[in-house]
C-alpha cells in the first residue's frame, strides 16, 4: 500500500493536523524562531528552510472549516463584532522615522479600543459584543488582545499559515485560511466594524478592498500622525530597489480619497439652489486643491 504523501509546501505555507495537534509549516520564515517556530531542515540552503510550528491546545479551524467556525463562536443574536488592524512590528528605525516611543502606538490603540467599548456598552444594553484579530503575538493584535482580556469579551483569532508562526498555542479560536488574500477576506467577512490605525501593504491592498466587496464599515484612524513628534509620518515611502511601499495605511486614504453624499449634498444645498448646484461645487473645490498642487508659482493663484 503506497504511503499519502504530504501536500507540497508552497509559497503560502501548509496547516495539517497531525495526532491531535494541529502543525503548520512555511518556507523561509526565519523571524519565527522567536515566537516558538523551529527549522526542520537546518541544513537547506536559507530559501528551502521549513520552519514548524505545532499547537496542542489552541482550537484551530482549518480552512474547509469556516461554516463551522462561524457556527460556533459567531452566530448569536445582537452581537457586534469589532475589529482593528494596523502595524504588527515596529523596530527601533520605525521608531525614530516616525518620531513615536517604544510601545507608545500600541498604547493608543488600547485607549481607542477601551473608550469604543464603554461607549458601545452603555449605548446598548444587552448587546454581546466581540473583537476578532490577527492573533499573532506582537504590535496591533498584543493590544487588541490585551483590551479583550481587561473587558473579558469574546476574542476570535484569523490568520493564514504564513502568520500562524507568529501565534501563541493559548485557549483563543483561530480560523486559518489557505493564504493572505482568503485570510483578509473571511477575517473582514466576519466583522461589523474594521478600525484601521495605520499598517502596510497588508492592511490597505486587502483588508480594506475586502471591507468594500462585503458591505462593511471601515473606518481610519491616523495614530501615527497623532503621535509623531517629527511634524508627519508619510503615507508611502520609496525603498532601496526604488519600490514605493505602503507605510502608513490610514494616511494614504486621509491624503488620497474624499467622499461626498447626498445627505452632505442636501444639507449644503444653497438657498436658491438644489442638490446638485452642491455636488458641482464640491467636485469643483476638489478639482481646485488637487491641480493647484500641480501649478508653478507663476499659475498657483
């Protein structure tokens, strides 16, 4: 009888469940060895490496297993699922780029998350709130967890295998999608609520297109700016290869994209005017601002 053979770890990294546990493998993943990963094959070249990691105790939903996570841990009556996304890492020359304290963003988050949930608290009596997150042990999701744990509310974990090395075998759900795009996709699925604090290219290529495709409110808050001690922190940045990167997801909606609706139309109507006298204006003020931007000095006025 020919032995099955193990799914062939890809670019986006394997999950299986293996004698009750559940084992998570991913190419080249260096940095986990921190947080609890292993090399299994110490001695491939850095690019074949596989890093491990298995989790005894967390209850794990793999990615065909969705229906029943839902099922399980999200579907109550008036419940309220709030979540917040933003940077998973800051190092000390993020720090200083950005003019911030160690420790000091994640602060401010907590504060965001513990002023939310008092509001919603007393707002709605009887309402059962739940915050779901990235789950991984560091930045934004150390501060969401932390602010579940002080108000003992429902905490749910999303990932991919990718991530999970980063992630604490602790009593927290988790669902674990195939890769980052479904990762994004379920995780956003199951909110009501996104807050977005900042984050790179994650955050603004995929959990924010995922709030559009399913009709959920995102709402961005620029902490960095808030904080920075250096009078700014860029949306994008250039790297060494030239590349331009997502630094700073909340500012580069702030500074890109504006919105204006018919009730914003019907309450600045002008007085012998109508709705749309109010859009043409408003589009016209845009169009002024962004291709003044544009002029030399000879033309900007």
């Amino acid at each position: 009888m020919k032995r099955k053979m193990k799914k062939k770890i890809g670019k986006d990294g394997i999950i299986f469940r293996q004698e009750g546990n559940t084992v998570v493998q991913v190419l080249g993943s260096e940095g986990s060895l921190k947080y609890g990963a292993i090399c299994i094959n110490p001695d491939a070249p850095q690019e074949d490496r596989i890093y491990q990691k298995t989790f005894y105790k967390k209850p794990v939903y793999l990615p065909n297993e969705y229906d029943s996570f839902v099922k399980e841990h999200l579907s109550f009556p008036d419940n309220f699922v709030l979540t917040m996304n933003g940077y998973s890492y800051m190092g000390e020359e993020h720090l200083l780029r950005y003019g911030i304290k160690d420790g000091e963003y994640e602060a401010a988050c907590e504060a965001i998350l513990k002023n939310a949930i008092k509001h919603l608290r007393m707002k709605f009596d009887g309402a059962r709130l739940q915050i779901t997150y990235g789950a991984s042990d560091m930045g934004v999701d150390m501060a969401i967890e932390n602010i579940a744990r002080y108000f003992n509310i429902d905490l749910l974990g999303f990932s991919c295998p990718e991530y999970m090395l980063y992630v604490k075998d602790d009593e927290i759900p988790v669902f674990v999608a195939a890769n980052s795009d479904d990762y994004a996709d379920y995780y956003i699925r199951s909110s009501d609520l996104l807050i977005t604090t900042g984050g790179r290219k994650q955050a603004l290529e995929h959990d924010v297109l995922a709030t559009c495709i399913y009709n959920k409110r995102v709402h961005f808050v620029d902490v960095l700016n808030s904080l920075s001690s250096t009078g700014g922190v860029p949306a994008t940045i250039k790297g060494k290869d030239g590349k331009i990167n997502v630094d700073n997801a909340a500012a580069a909606f702030g500074r890109n994209i504006s919105f204006y609706n018919r009730d914003n139309a019907l309450a600045q109507a002008p007085v012998n005017g109508d709705k749309w006298d109010a859009i043409f204006n408003n589009i016209n003020s845009v169009a002024t601002e962004v291709c003044r931007s544009k002029m030399s000095p000879a033309r900007m006025f």
